[in-house]
C-alpha cells in the first residue's frame, strides 16, 4: 500500500510514482537555496487513524525531485516523484528569479497501530542533493467513532406530478466510514437506503399532489450512527388541460338526447376534479365528481327547441385549477320525444328478494318504443313496444343485496327522441345472518393448544361480504372477513391460561346486521406432569423431596402420599410451589411402597408415582434406654433427693436386667413403682417425656402389657417395698448425677 499524495496549489491532479530508485547514492551533499520551508502533520492523531503530512520546500533546480517519507512506526517508508509542473511554482517574493516554492500533501498509507511518540522523517532529493526534516508527534490511543454531522436540507419544489428535488450536506470526522442515506418524502412514500458520499447526496421525487410535505433524511454511516435532518416541500399545482369534446350524435333534433363526452390531462394523480358542462340552452346542469385517477367524463342533454348552440366544458380540479373546451352544434327540428311517462315499483323488499316495476308513457306519434330501464345495481334491460302499445308489462327485477336503489327508465321513439328520464326508487332491506350452534375441536385443551370454533350461518344475501368476530373468553377478540357466499367460518386460538371460557361467535354483514351471538363452552388445563421423587432413608426415617411441573401459574395442588405402613398424609401447596419435602417415620424394619399423587386444583387432574423404599428400624436394647432414661433425670429441674431417688431406682433396673424382665414388666415391679413416685413429683411436661421411654423400655424388654403408668388420681406417697425419699429439698447440683 503506497501513500497517497496530494499537491497543494495546482489545480490538475498530481500522480505519485512509485520509485526503485532515484539517485544512486543516500549521501548526497547539501545544495545552497534547497531546504524545507514548512513541514506538519495533521492532529492529533489516534490509534487508527492514516494522518496527512503537508511538507513546503524551496529549489533553484527545475527537475524532477524525490521524497522519502518514514513514519516513524517502523512500516515501510513511502517513495514517490515530484514533477514540477504539478508541485512546484515560482517564489512569489521573486517572480523572475531561479527559486520555486514545492509544496505536496501526502497521506499515510496505513494506520497507526500503537500510541506512543513517533517522529516523522521527511526526505527530499534533486538531482545532486539532499534535504531532510522531522516532525515529532503523539499517536493518542483511538476514539470512539463519530457520528456525522449534517446541515440543514435543501428542497426545490416542482409542479405535482413532476420532480421536486432534495440536496444534503454532510460530514463525517471518521473518514473510513461509508455511509447510506433513507429519505421519508411526506406522502407515504420512503426510499430505500442508498449509498452517499460525502459531502452531498442528491435526490428527486415525484408528488402525486400538490400540498406541504415533511420530508425526513436519515443518514446511517458504517459505524451504526444515525442523523436526521427535516425539511418540508410545496409542489406546485397544475391545471388539468381539457382535450377536443365528442358529441354523440354528432347531429341532432330537438327533444333528441345527445351525449357530450371529453378527456382531460393533469399530472396531479391524486387530484379530485369537478366537470362543469354549459350546454348553451337555458338548462342547467348538475357538475359532475370525478375521482382521482377519473380523466374523462361523459354527460347527456335534451335541446327543447332548434337552433345553434355552443357547448362549453370546464374541468376544475381541487385546488381551483380549472381548463375548458368548446362546441359548436346545431339543433335540428324534429317530431316530438315521447312523455307523460309513468314509472311505479313495489317496495320495499327484502334483500334476495324480487320488485314488479311498471311503465306507461304518450307519444304525438305513432312509433315503434325502446324502453330502457336502469335497475340501479349495475343491471340494465331494453323491452321493445310496438306502435300501438304505450306500456310494458309487469316487469319483475330480483336485488341480491340491500340498499337504496333508483331505477331509471328512458322511453326512445323510432325516431331517436327520448322521454325525459323517469323512475323510481326500490328499497332493500337488510336481513341479518342466521348462526348454527358453533362446534369447538377439541372440546377441551391444554395451555397453548389451538382450539379450533367452526360453524355455518345462513344469509339472504347471495352476494354479501361477512365479518366472523369470536370473542375468546380471555380478553382476546379476533375478526375475520368471509367472502361472499361463504357460509362457513373457522378460526383458531390458544389460551395462555387454564380455566372455563365461553367462547362467542358473531356474523356481521356488510350492512351491520349481526345475527344472534352463538356461544359455546370450553375446558382449559394442563395437569401437572414430571413427578420426580427422591427417598432418603436414615434408619426409621424417610425424608421424601421431590418436584414437578404444572404451567398453570395460579393452580394450587394436593400431594397425597401413602407411607406403605397404614399412614397417608395429603398437604396442600400454595399456588406456584411445585417442590416437596416431607417426612415420616416407620416403626419397624422393612420394604414399604410408597405412593405419591400430585392433584391440581381447581380443576381435578392429577399425576402420580409409587416407588419402594427399604427401612431398617436400628435395634434399642433395653439397657440403651435405661442410660437414655438416666440422662433425661439428670436434665430435669427437680431437687436433689428426689433426681437421687430416681437415679438409684434406674440403677435398680439396671442390675435386674441379669435376672429377667420382672422388674420391667410387672405392675409392682420397680418400673412401676417409678412412674408412680414420677407421676406425682414430676411436671406433666417432665412426666409425658419419660412415660414415652418407660414404654418403648417395655418394648424392649419383650413386655407382653405395651406401658406401665401411675394413676395421677390416687397418688400414694410410698410403694410397699420402696423407701420414699426425705420431704425436705436439696438443691441439685451442676455436675451429673452425684452420689447415689
């Protein structure tokens, strides 16, 4: 990659030679008058960035010189050729002297990669010298990079129709970004991105109308920056221009309807117009509404009497624009049009349903009859009448859909002489849709399932356009357009939320007419599911946790679990908890199943598990639990002589335990005697405590009675063949069980 390079003052464009070689030799003396007047680097200069070196020097010689550029981060240095037509001119101190002033501006060809301090070398060489000088400076670590800037737009208005033009100026600090330009023009219309380059970007457009239009410039550049810029525009209106008129027939007589038809030109697309027609007779007529995109217009006139005429057409469009055209034409004297004409329709009807219309008329003359009816929903008829019949017969005419019809009927002699238009008017009236149950598919969902609700409905309308609307039950309302003669419906949804739902269905017509909402029920749950256990068997205890998944946020839920041991809980979780943690405690060693039943409420459904958990209920000897009993003493608050009392009694067990199980499970054996001496001497709380080991004692001396108890009603003070202790209380030590 080469450097670019610039010249400063000349206005063609200078060429950069790459060079092998220039001057044979690096050492080359110094020449008088050939030094560097000016030398800079643009700045600052950042990590990235590709800085301009402008570098000014002075030589009597004329030639061709060399320059050597090392930028000082070690990159290859930069070689090129001066030519002095492009980069050099004569001193201005001195206009006729040898002395030229050479000046370039050079680019770096790559970008700095690393801040720190760098000095650039800048090298010249004529033909037999060389000059040199530095430029030290700060490569700064790299800024962000810049959004551009823009100034305020420029927008010349044409006439509509034509080009009006957007002109924007711009800059961007970061000249390695490219940029794309989007133009919103006021009137609906956007442009797609298109590249710019800065400075400017130019663009036209075309509007349909004439009016006051917000245009909005965005300008993206390659770094994700965006800018706008607004501005509005004023296309100019222009009159619509009225071509050469056409009457048909060309010539006429009077009572003799003639038809005036013309077209017009305006570059305004969307300009609306009104057509005002001066058939040159006292008459007047009604102007005609053309919409946009209308350009022509057809109209026609009866000329009550003979004679010349000029017919004058003028088209004006909405913003007072306005053009006319001329005819001449002569009137021809003529027989007498046909009149007294009688027009008599049966109404109202319903839609689909059928008028009678009948017609009656005179005529001066004996001749054959057209008469041309308009039924008013774009259906016309010609019945033809001989000489001698002035009316038709019962005519009958069917309306597909409802509405406010004019019937219009023109009688026409054999001589082209019309009546003067007559009719009537038919009303239509709308009879609403008529709906069938509607069937839902399934009849119950899940959460995000789609339920599908179809049906049919009847209409007398054969070609009525309908809107379906179903109101979900849960907020949402969808709407459905349905062709003409479409009886069906089908729509779908998925509901978010379990729970019940009527689900409302409605047919509209095109007149508003809405047939009898129809509704049906609907189910909606998802059961919980992903039941997923895990025992933790620590020998008579079962610690169950586990967890499963329910999408009904709001459902709350029963675990209903079976130990396997004849017990069963059923705790109720909160709305949201899915997790369980429960716990239970077996009284012997075995293999239970144990059956866990998840139910959601309100709504019923449930999942399951059963899995089988080994218990291994550890073996307590009946010593185990006299130490157990001993210490539970110990720890009561009771005074002295009595903890004494009652530790000697245990110790008592203790040794009886070598000579069977008498003494444990007899009513008048010392176990006896020490719950009765405890049932009166101890707190209920202190009593509850060791009764409880007192039995499991029982147990585990093989007792066939399952607990030995005092009778808190009839407190003895002392049990034969027992001493009672001392009344008086001693208070208890600190340290154990003390002397026995």
């Amino acid at each position: 990659m080469r450097a670019l390079l610039r010249p400063l003052f000349v206005g063609t464009l200078g060429i950069a030679i790459a060079l092998t070689s220039f001057v044979g030799s690096s050492s080359v003396a110094f020449a008088a008058g050939f030094s560097i007047t000016a030398k800079s680097v643009t700045s600052p200069v950042y990590v990235g960035d590709k800085p301009w070196a402008d570098v000014t020097f002075e030589d009597t010689e004329v030639g061709i010189h060399r320059v050597d550029i090392d930028w000082g981060d070690f990159t290859a240095t930069d070689s090129f050729l001066l030519d002095p037509d492009t980069y050099s001119r004569r001193d201005p101190t001195d206009p006729t002297g040898p002395n030229r002033i050479w000046t370039f501006k050079v680019q770096k060809p790559v970008p700095y990669a690393t801040a720190k301090e760098v000095a650039v070398q800048i090298v010249v060489w004529n033909s037999s010298a060389t000059i040199q000088g530095f430029v030290p400076f700060t490569v700064l670590p790299a800024v962000p990079n810049q959004a551009p800037t823009i100034e305020p737009l420029v927008l010349t208005a044409g006439n509509e129709g034509e080009n009006s033009t957007l002109a924007l100026t711009f800059a961007d600090a970061d000249t390695a970004d490219t940029h794309t330009v989007s133009v919103a023009w006021g009137d609906g219309s956007t442009s797609s991105p298109v590249a710019a380059e800065v400075p400017t970007f130019n663009a036209t457009h075309v509007y349909a109308d004439n009016g006051v239009y917000s245009v909005v410039v965005t300008l993206t550049d390659s770094a994700a920056h965006s800018v706008t810029a607004t501005g509005s525009v004023s296309p100019t209106n222009v009159a619509p221009a009225v071509g050469a008129l056409t009457l048909t027939p060309t010539s006429i007589v009077d009572h003799q309807t003639v038809t005036l038809s013309g077209t017009f030109i305006d570059p305004g697309t969307n300009d609306t117009f009104t057509v005002t027609i001066d058939w040159g007779d006292p008459k007047s007529s009604t102007p005609q509404k053309l919409a946009a995109g209308s350009i022509s217009f057809t109209d026609t006139h009866t000329y009550d009497a003979a004679g010349p005429v000029t017919i004058t057409a003028t088209v004006a469009d909405d913003d007072n624009g306005e053009d006319s055209a001329s005819f001449n034409l002569v009137v021809d004297p003529s027989n007498h049009a046909p009149a007294n004409l009688d027009v008599q329709a049966t109404t109202p009807i319903l839609e689909g349903g059928t008028t009678t219309l009948n017609v009656a008329f005179t005529d001066a003359e004996a001749s054959d009859h057209t008469v041309a009816i308009v039924w008013g929903d774009g259906a016309t008829e010609d019945i033809h009448l001989s000489p001698d019949v002035k009316s038709i017969s019962p005519t009958t005419h069917t309306y597909a859909q409802s509405g406010h019809y004019t019937v219009a009927v023109t009688v026409t002699d054999s001589g082209g002489l019309s009546s003067v238009p007559g009719g009537t008017t038919v009303d239509a009236m709308n009879v609403s849709p008529s709906l069938s149950s509607p069937v839902l598919t399934p009849a119950s969902v899940t959460e995000h399932q789609a339920v599908i609700v179809s049906g049919t409905f009847s209409d007398l309308a054969a070609d009525d356009p309908f809107t379906l609307t179903v109101t979900w039950g849960d907020g949402i309302v969808s709407t459905q357009t349905l062709a003409a003669g479409d009886r069906r419906y089908s729509a779908s949804h998925a509901y978010t939320v379990g729970g019940t739902y009527d689900v409302v269905v409605t047919i509209t017509d095109r007149d508003g007419g809405a047939g009898s909402p129809q509704t049906a029920s609907l189910f909606v749950n998802t059961a919980p599911s992903a039941l997923t256990l895990t025992p933790v068997p620590t020998g008579a205890n079962l610690e169950l946790t586990g967890s499963f998944t329910d999408p009904d946020a709001l459902d709350t839920h029963t675990v209903a679990v079976n130990w396997g041991d004849g017990d069963a809980i059923a705790p109720d979780l909160a709305a949201g908890t899915t997790t369980i943690d429960l716990a239970h405690v077996y009284a012997a060693s075995g293999s239970y199943t144990v059956t866990v039943t998840v139910t959601d409420h309100p709504f019923g459904t449930s999942t399951g598990t059963t899995l089988r958990v080994p218990i291994t209920v550890p073996v307590v000897t009946a010593t185990d639990i006299l130490d157990q009993m001993s210490n539970l003493v110990a720890s009561f608050n009771i005074d002295r002589n009595t903890e004494r009392w009652m530790l000697r009694r245990i110790d008592d067990l203790q040794a009886s335990l070598d000579y069977g199980n008498g003494q444990i499970c007899s009513g008048t054996g010392t176990l006896s005697h020490l719950m009765a001496f405890a049932v009166r001497n101890l707190s209920s709380a202190d009593y509850a405590t060791l009764s409880a080991l007192s039995t499991k004692l029982q147990d585990a001396a093989g007792c066939a009675t399952a607990s030995v108890r005092g009778n808190p009603a009839s407190p003895r003070n002392a049990v034969a063949g027992l001493a009672t202790p001392p009344a008086q209380s001693t208070p208890k030590s600190s340290g154990g069980h003390g002397p026995r």
